[in-house]
C-alpha cells in the first residue's frame, strides 16, 4: 500500500521552512510589493509553505506569481522570448523552442520514484530511496535559480469542480515550461484553496533547468516523491521532463486512483472522444495507445473531440462510466501530421489566430517544417541539431532528418475545429461507452476485436506490446505496454491490476451501462498476413471505419462473429462504412485483416504468460483468461488449421 507523507519532505528538509510565519517572511524578503499581493490571495497554508520552501531553497533573483490574468500571462510570453528560452516566428502567436541534443525526449534512465524501504514498486519503474534523493536535492538544487526569476503558477487538472479533478502547483525557473502550461492546464488560481478543500490534497512540481548545457545533461534527473507528491526537475527542458504538471502528476493520480479510490476512479493514458452515428447519436470512446500507435489521430477522427492523451474516469450515481481530460491542450508530435490524415489540427499549424509553441522542428525564414508534413520542404534551415540543409550527415554517419522524430507542437483543443469545448469544460465530464486498447502490432491481432467481458477486456489492456517510440531516450526494440501506461504506474503492476478488474467489475454498472472494452490494431502489413512488402494493410482514414463499427456495436446495431479472442466485425457490417470514406474494401482484405492466424496469436499469449508470472501476487484472472483463449484457439486450429477465415465461424 502506498502510505501518504511517510518519510521526510524532502522539499521541507532543504528549504528549511516549518511554518507559516517563516513562510511569510520568505515572501517578504523575496517578493516585491506586487507580487506578494498576489500571493496573498493564497490561504492554503501547506501550500503556501511549499512554495517558501522552493523559493528558499533555489535562491532566485525574484519571485513571480502567475495569477492566470492576461497580464500576467502576457509577461510570461515576453519573459520566454526575452530569454531565448522561445523565439517568434512569422505567423503571429507562434514560436519555436529548441530543447539541448540530449534532451529531447523523456530521460527514462534518469527519471525515479522516491521511495521509503520495503515499498513494493512496479518491475517496470526506476526507484531512488529517499536518503538518496535527499542527497541529490541537497548537492544540486540550492542556489540553482540565482540570477533567474522563480515562476509559479496554480493549476487545475480537469475542469474545476470535477469529481477527479485534483490541483497543482507548478514552480520553475522556465518561461517556455509555464507558457507551455498556460495552453496546457487550466489556471485555477481563484479557485486553488477551495479545490484543496474538495479534494483533501493537491501536487507540487519544482524544476529548475540550471543553465542548461549539454554538460549538465548527465547531471538531469526527474523524481517523483510518491508519499509528499512531490516533483523535482533539473536540468533539463524538454517538457515531458520539465512541465511536471503532465507525467509527473499523472504518476501521481495512478497511484491515488490506485490506492485511495479502488472501484471509484481510475487515472489512464487516453484519448476521449465522441463519435456521431445514425441519427446524430454522440457515443464517446476513451483508448490507450503508446506513443506513436495512433492515440492522437484516433482522437482526432472524432466528431466530438475531447483529449489526445491523459483521462480520469469515475463511475456516477447513475452507474454510467465518466471521463474528463485533465488537460485543456495537446503537446502533440508532429512527425506526419499533413492535410491528408490531420486537416483539422493542420487547420491550427498553416493556418491563423491559434497561438502554437514549437518544438525541435525545421525553421526556414520563420516558417516550422517537419517531416511527413505532405508539402515542399527547404534545402536549409535551422532544426533541432543546429544549421541543416538537405543531406546533412550527424555525428552516427546517418542523414540528419529534417525535424527530430519526437518534435512537437503545444495549442489549445478549443481552436481544433472538432473539438468539443463546452463538454470538455463540463464538469459532469462525457459518458463513456467504448474503451479502446491499441499498439503496434504488426504480425498478430486483427484491426478490431471486441472483449467477451469485462476481465478480457482488462487482459486486452495488459497486453498491449508496441514498439520503442522516440518519445523515449534509451529504449529500444519492441517492449511490453500494460495499458499503454506502464511507464505511469509506480506502484506494483499487481496492485494495479487488480485496480482494473475490480473497477471494470464494478456492480455499480449496469449491463446497459458496462462499457464496451475492445483492442485496435492498425499496424498489420502485408508480409505477415499472405502478402508481399512491409506496407500497411490500413491507411489513416480507416480509423473512422473501425470506431464507426464499434459505435453500432455498442449501441446493439450490429452483431459479430464471436471467436476465442472475442467479438470481430462481420463483412458485410464493415462494407458500408468503407463506403462513408469512399474507399474499396475488397473481401479479399476483409479476409487478411480478420483470419486468426492462431500459432501467432497462441505465440503472443505464452509469451504474456511468461513476461506476467514474474510479477509477484499478480491477480490469478489474467493467467486463466489467456489459458482459456490458447485452450480454445487450439481447439479451433485442429477443426479448421493454422489461419481461421471469418467464413469459417459465421
């Protein structure tokens, strides 16, 4: 079990302020007469000795205190700029960031929990002792903001006021990492004390990026103190290791949806949105997918656009499962974003009055480039390593591409053309009837199955497997993704599976309530299904067809054609909506997307079986789903042979 504020504050220890009247006299000293104005609107008082202890600790210059207003907003953007941390470029509202060569994506060798002695963590989380973290805080973070201005600002993660909305407080000496997180999160400042008092707690997030040199890199290190729910950042500006407000505290919400709200909450990575179908009806999905699987164009296909990456989820009164974004906006790679798969987020890039921060992309007379972007590209210009020009050579002997494979672009939702502004500020947050788990699967499940019940549903999620992805410094190959989130739970694996089982569980569904748990896979290629050549049996557009048909399966709609992996879609159900894209689909494509290709799928169950049975006190449940699948698949393979055709089981 995680136990809450065990172990020494490691904020506190440093800082060295107890109380509130040391507090104040830290502001008093620090803050000029404006500022300290401002804070004084803060009345949470273990709040407030947070931020002594930040600013008493990082010694800055000066101390500024975002309140959320435009000024105040406004003199974040002209602190970034004037800093070099962002330069303009000549779209108005758009600026570009150049992160350092190694820091440019998340630091996963040097990112740890802080942990007491004898904690059970996850097998595939990195964890530091608090002594020793307390010893690195000590050596390197005093005095790491003299000469620079400490930024602090108030945020809320969701809607104010939403059952799983919790607050934050982000403090750094970064203008880019603030402005990220103005287009990010909501500014709750007005509303911060009462939001405490709501949900009995909130996150601190401290980063400092020194003075960012290459030199300092080995020196980085992001932790995360699971007992205060407390981060600290060094070094380092890449925001999935800077702007703490993200990873860092969604860590944080998986392991109070973990432990703390077991069959009320959980805290996923994924997408919501909704789809229209027959008759204008709203069905609203929410999908797991590790980076690079297709989460943000699964996102953006929808009508009803909510959220590209991060969901909280609750069931209410009623039994109907909810979900909020804790975001307000998309920190979204760019690598082949273009007209023809994203036109309503190129809409936002190409076109006007949406404010954009750029990441390590392709500069040419003020213009972003990127690669996959579908248009001309510059013979030169300056990117992520420097100068570039076409047919550049790095340091590894490879071509330099024109923008790094992890660039990025940071916009609000609201200026995406489908994205649903007023559902996404609710509250009440949107039904959920559909979850989606996908990864990158090139050789095995089809493009869309539908779990049996609610424990495969959990096993779909647990068995997601994807390749290493450029959002990941140091990983290679093709990795295990329990729910895509792995990488976010810092708790043992056991402890969050069995989480999952219970919630999806959950007696306060309904069978009409129940949401509908189903696997996406649009990684299949040629070569592995009778084919020739390693291009994709799918393109972009066809995600429209597989929610489409989820959608009217989950609405009674359609029915399918059950297997030992659960519910496929049948042909003729799929046909029309081919049509609605204007698109062919021939039976004989029908047939190589949907065949069980059972020595592959039984392949990929005994290899979860064995990567899952060196996780101790897993829940049972997973081990007799995927024995039941193999017993039932091999029992289908002696009837029919190795691949298994649709026809076959009609």
């Amino acid at each position: 079990m995680l136990e809450m504020k065990k172990g020494d504050d490691i904020l506190a220890v440093v800082g060295g302020i107890a109380t509130i009247t040391e507090a104040r006299n830290v502001f008093a000293e620090n803050l000029d007469e404006n500022n300290n104005t401002k804070l004084a609107q803060i009345k949470n008082e273990e709040a407030l000795i947070k931020v002594a202890n930040a600013i008493k600790m990082c010694r800055p210059d000066s101390v500024f205190v975002n309140t959320g207003s435009p000024a105040d907003i406004q003199w974040i953007r002209e602190y970034s700029l004037a800093k070099g941390e962002e330069k303009p470029l000549t779209k108005t509202g758009h600026t570009i960031h150049f992160d350092l060569p190694e820091d440019q994506a998340r630091l996963v060798n040097q990112t740890f929990y802080i942990i007491n002695a004898g904690e059970r963590m996850s097998s595939l989380a990195k964890s530091v002792l608090r002594s020793e973290a307390t010893e690195y805080v000590k050596k390197f973070m005093p005095g790491i903001m003299t000469g620079m201005t400490l930024i602090i600002g108030f945020y809320s993660r969701g809607p104010v006021g939403a059952e799983a909305a919790l607050p934050a407080i982000e403090i750094s000496s970064s203008g880019y990492v603030l402005h990220s997180a103005e287009l990010l999160y909501r500014n709750c400042f007005s509303d911060f004390d009462a939001e405490i008092e709501r949900t009995g707690l909130f996150f601190t997030n401290v980063h400092a990026q020194g003075n960012n040199t290459s030199a300092d890199v080995p020196n980085a290190r992001i932790f995360m103190d699971r007992s205060w729910m407390t981060t600290f950042s060094t070094f380092c500006t890449y925001a999935g290791n800077t702007l703490l407000l993200k990873k860092g505290n969604h860590r944080f919400s998986v392991d109070y949806a973990t432990y703390c709200k077991v069959e009320e909450q959980l805290s996923e990575h994924m997408f919501i949105t909704g789809m229209t179908g027959p008759g204008g009806r709203k069905t609203f999905f929410a999908g797991a997918a590790p980076s690079g699987c297709g989460k943000t164009t699964t996102a953006m296909v929808g009508t009803d656009f909510i959220g590209d990456d991060l969901a909280q989820f609750w069931i209410d009164k009623n039994g109907v499962l909810r979900a909020i974004n804790p975001e307000k906006g998309i920190f979204g790679i760019v690598e082949d974003v273009n007209r023809d798969g994203d036109p309503y987020l190129m809409d936002c890039l190409r076109g006007d009055g949406t404010e954009v921060i750029w990441s390590n992309v392709l500069v040419a007379d003020g213009v972003p480039y990127w690669v996959g972007n579908g248009e001309p590209a510059p013979d030169k210009g300056v990117n992520f390593q420097g100068e570039w020009y076409k047919g550049k050579i790095g340091p590894d002997g490879k071509p330099v591409p024109m923008s790094h494979k992890n660039s990025r672009c940071t916009l609000v939702a609201s200026a995406i053309a489908n994205h649903a502004t007023e559902l996404s500020e609710d509250p009440n947050g949107v039904p959920i009837k559909v979850i989606t788990y996908s990864g990158r699967d090139a050789d095995t499940m089809p493009p869309v199955w539908v779990a049996k019940t609610p424990n495969e549903g959990v096993v779909i999620g647990a068995s997601i497997v994807s390749k290493a992805t450029a959002t990941e410094v140091g990983t290679t190959g093709v990795n295990r993704q329990p729910w895509a989130n792995a990488p976010f739970i810092p708790g043992a694996l056991a402890d969050y599976m069995a989480a999952q089982f219970t919630f999806f569980n959950s007696t306060k569904f309904s069978e009409t309530t129940r949401p509908v748990m189903a696997g996406l896979n649009y990684f299949l290629t040629h070569e592995n299904r009778g084919g020739t050549g390693s291009h994709l049996l799918g393109e972009k557009k066809d995600v429209r067809v597989w929610l489409g048909w989820l959608d009217l399966f989950a609405n009674g709609e359609v029915e399918a054609i059950s297997t030992p992996v659960g519910y496929l879609p049948k042909y003729e159900d799929l046909l029309p909506l081919f049509q609605t894209i204007d698109k062919e689909y021939p039976k004989s494509l029908y047939d190589m997307q949907f065949s069980l290709y059972i020595d592959k799928i039984v392949h990929r169950l005994d290899l979860q079986r064995e990567a899952y049975s060196k996780e101790p006190e897993l829940p049972q449940m997973i081990f007799k789903v995927y024995e039941n699948q193999k017993k039932e698949l091999l029992q289908l393979q002696e009837k029919f042979g190795s691949i298994v055709p649709m026809d076959k089981l009609v």
